[in-house]
C-alpha cells in the first residue's frame, strides 16, 4: 500500500502532463492551420491590390489620351473655318 501511495503522484503528474501536452498538440495545429490560412488571405489580397493598381494605371493612361485628343479637337474648333464650297473671290 505504501507503494501505492508513492505511485499515485507520479501516475497523477504524468496524466496532468498528458492533458496539457493534448492541449498543446490541439492549439499547435490549430495555431498552423490560422497561420496558413491567414498567409493565403494575405497572398489573396496582394495579388487584388496588384489588379488593382494596374486598373488604375491604365485608367490614368487612357484619360491622359482622352485629353490629348480633346485639345486637339479643341484647338481645331476654336480656329475660324470657311466653307470650301463658298469662297470669297466669286465674280457673278
């Protein structure tokens, strides 16, 4: 019996042990899988801000060449025009 006694904290701290090494193991994995998918939402949002910009670049390229031709278009519409059929050196 007195062996028993003797036993019975070790048994005791080994099964405490036991517990928090389980614990430990659950919160582990737990711990990797967030991490994994936390990397891969991270991975995700990077190639978005990517598109994202792009789109914009291109956006900005295409109202800068808007502008171009509205002055242009502009330029030749504040210029004074005669008509081609009319001109001013008819004798009748």
């Amino acid at each position: 019996m007195a062996e028993l006694r003797e036993v019975l904290p070790i048994l005791q701290i080994i099964s405490q042990g036991g517990l928090a090494l389980v614990i430990f193991v659950i919160w582990y994995y737990t711990f990797k899988k967030s991490n994994e998918t936390s990397k891969e939402a991270f991975d995700k949002h990077a190639k978005l801000s990517e598109n994202l910009i792009q789109l914009l670049k291109d956006e900005q390229d295409y109202k800068t060449m808007l502008a171009g031709i509205l002055m242009r278009l502009e330029e030749k519409l504040s210029k004074p025009v005669t008509c081609p059929i009319k001109r001013g050196d008819d004798h009748e």
